[in-house]
C-alpha cells in the first residue's frame, strides 16, 4: 500500500492527520513541530523536484495539506522549473496559488487526499447547535453575513464575516481571522445595533482537498474578546479542532454555535 505525506504548517491539524494514517511522511517547509516516530522530509519550495523524488523514493502515492503556512518566500536563482511554475501564480489570489499547488503534484502522478476525508470527525453535522438558541437576529446577521461572502467569493477575498443588527462589523481578507476578529473587537460599542454573529465558511468553488477552513478553541476566545454572540458554520466544511473543549468553551461563555 503507497503512503501519504504530510505537507504540514503550523497548527494541530498536521499532528490529527498523522494519528489516522498508516505509517505517513511528514514534509516541512518551515520549522515546525514533528511528532515523535513520524519519517520526515524537510523541503524548499525552490526545490519542487527534490521533494517529488524524495516522496516517490519512499513509495509516497498520495499527499494532504494541513496546518497554517504562508505565502513562500523564494530565491530565483534556486529555483527548479516546478517552482518557476509556481511563482508564476505568486501574485494571483490564494484559490489561484492552490490551485497550482494541487496541479504541480498531480501532474506528478500524487493523488491529493483532504483533511477532512482523512479525519471526517473533525468537522460538524448538519443541525448541530452548541449553547444558547440562536435568536432571530442571531439569524438574520448570520444570513446577511454569508451572503457578503458569497458575493465576495469570486474575487477571492476571505473565508469569514462578523454583521452585527444588519451592519457588517468586518471581513477577513489576508490578515486572518484572528485579525478581523481584533479589529472588530475595536468596535465602538454606540455603533452596534446586537451583539453579532460570526460566519466562517469555504468561499464558494474552493477545493476542499487544501485552505479548508478551520476553528479552534483560540478563535472561540477572539469570539468572545470581539463581544460576539456566536458563531455559524457549514456542516462538513469548516474543521472544528479541540471539539470538546469548544463546546464546553461556547456554552460556558454564553454564545451559540451552529452548524447548517
């Protein structure tokens, strides 16, 4: 049986994927953490080649993507002509950069497996609410919220909104959450008509093989630091980390979360 490698960032992700794969690769391009047992391959992004025989030597057949990473920083003259391919996206939107990704190692024969196929516990079913009853502005705030992300999904925006009694609080664009959600905690409390609602959801095509959208229980915390009321999101779309601890973390602080 060919193995999968983990092409992993930051975060917790990279660690839950290796806990349910047999026997995986873990690839780094950055400095991060490695599980203790794990086979490890470090990695330039101005060596694409390298890695694609490393892998195949090592009788990898299939890759996933997993955890935070940033937009490479690459030396010209270093690069192979994979990389050279993929520089040439480097300044396009984020869909257009991972898209690319995807096709360098597919066209190398990689089968690209996602995260949430590997471990589909990690997102919600449909229906599943956390704490408090969503109240109607509740739901009218998530609405208007998605539908500012629905209509910004083609221009490649972001992956998450704040509305707040009908006014739109915040966007993320490629700061981050963690970003929006600060910014938003800045807000003037005369300003606010309701306490708000927070959506994170894929923006619309995305491939859901890389970038899928992921909350933990550091974003509850920046939920409740930004004064919001709570959280919505798509069931099976956005990977919920530390499941229990959110939960518990949701229904203490008063908020909602809801999966739809």
């Amino acid at each position: 049986m060919t193995r999968t490698a983990i092409i992993a960032g930051s975060g917790a992700l990279p660690r839950l994927l290796a806990e349910a794969l047999n026997n995986p690769v873990y690839v780094t391009l950055d400095p991060v953490e490695v599980p203790e047992g794990i086979e490890h391959v470090t990695a330039r992004i101005e060596k694409l080649g390298r890695l694609f025989k490393d892998l195949k030597s090592r009788d990898v057949g299939a890759v996933t993507f997993a955890g935070a990473m940033s937009r490479p920083k690459v030396n010209p003259v270093l690069m192979d002509r994979h990389a050279l391919r993929l520089a040439m996206s480097l300044g396009k939107g984020d869909d257009a950069l991972l898209r690319e990704v995807l096709a360098l190692f597919e066209d190398q024969g990689f089968l690209v497996r996602g995260a949430t196929e590997i471990r589909p516990d990690l997102v919600l079913e449909p229906g599943v609410i956390w704490g408090r009853k969503p109240t109607h502005q509740d739901e009218e705030d998530s609405a208007r919220a998605q539908a500012v992300l629905d209509a910004l999904g083609p221009l490649d925006v972001g992956q998450g909104a704040v509305c707040a009694g009908g006014q739109m609080l915040g966007i993320e664009t490629l700061q981050g959450t963690d970003a929006m959600l600060a910014f938003v905690a800045q807000t003037p409390a005369h300003l606010r008509r309701a306490n708000g609602v927070f959506v994170k959801a894929p923006k619309q095509g995305q491939d859901m093989r890389i970038d899928v959208p992921t909350i933990g229980l550091s974003t509850i915390e920046a939920v409740i630091e930004a004064g919001l009321g709570g959280l919505v999101i798509p069931s099976g779309e956005v990977i919920v980390l530390d499941r229990d601890a959110v939960e518990a973390r949701v229904k203490e602080a008063g908020l909602f979360l809801k999966a739809q």
